[in-house]
C-alpha cells in the first residue's frame, strides 16, 4: 500500500512538474556553436498557411548576412560572429502570401544565446506588378 501512494506521488509530481515549464524552459540548446561564437534563435507567431518567414541577420560591425528559414514558428543560426545585429524578418522571395518586414538590433556576443521574438501582422496577398499595373 505504501508503495503504491508513493508511486501515485511521484507520477503526479511528475505530471505537475511538466506543467508547470515555461516557454522559457524550452529554449533551444547551444548544440553545435563554436566556441568563440554565439547563436541566435526566437519564435515566430502569427503566420499562416502558405507564408514562409525567411530571419535575416546582418552583422553590422563585420558586413556578415545570416538566413534562416522560420519552420513551425521556430528559427536558429548558429556560430555568428560576435558583433550588433540588425535581425529582419521577412517573407521569402516569390512568395503569394507576405506581411510587414520588422527588424530589431540585439548584440550578440561570443558564448552567448540571444533571442529575438516577432509576431507577423498585415498577412495577405502580396501585390503583383506587370508594366506598372497592379493586378488583383
């Protein structure tokens, strides 16, 4: 019997336990950052079906780019120079479906994870130019 309330304890421990985490807890690991290099990751939310969010990171101090593609509302770039960033989001090239471009700057320094969140807004068609006209 007592083995049995102990058992039920430590499952419910468990249950709360795992219920508890915040989506802080779950940040993505340093897995495969040089040492001397740092790492950029964030969550997107608001996209939709047929958008694909491309993050660009561009190291102001070293005229370095980073893209990444943003799959199931997460990105990550590994082993970036340290240095200031101007991080943009942005829809991919050829895209039907875009949004509003936002950048943000975060400094990222050697060791460090840095994180930058966006949230998309205005997601509709994106207009088509032909000899100047705009087509519906």
């Amino acid at each position: 019997m007592l083995a049995r309330i102990i058992s039920t304890t430590i499952v419910l421990l468990l249950l709360f336990g795992c219920a508890e985490r915040t989506q802080q807890d779950l940040q993505l690991p340093m897995v495969g950052v040089l040492p001397g290099y740092g790492q950029l990751s964030g969550h997107v939310s608001g996209s939709e079906l047929g958008v694909l969010p491309v993050v660009y990171a561009y190291n102001e101090d070293r005229s370095v780019g980073y893209t990444v593609f943003v799959v199931d509302g997460i990105y990550r770039a590994v082993n970036l120079i340290q240095g200031t960033y101007s991080i943009t989001i942005r829809p991919a090239v050829g895209q039907l479906e875009g949004f509003r471009e936002q950048t943000v700057s975060r400094e990222v320094a050697s060791g460090t994870h840095v994180e930058a969140d966006f949230t998309l807004d205005n997601v509709g068609p994106v207009k088509n130019y032909v000899g100047g006209n705009s087509l519906p």
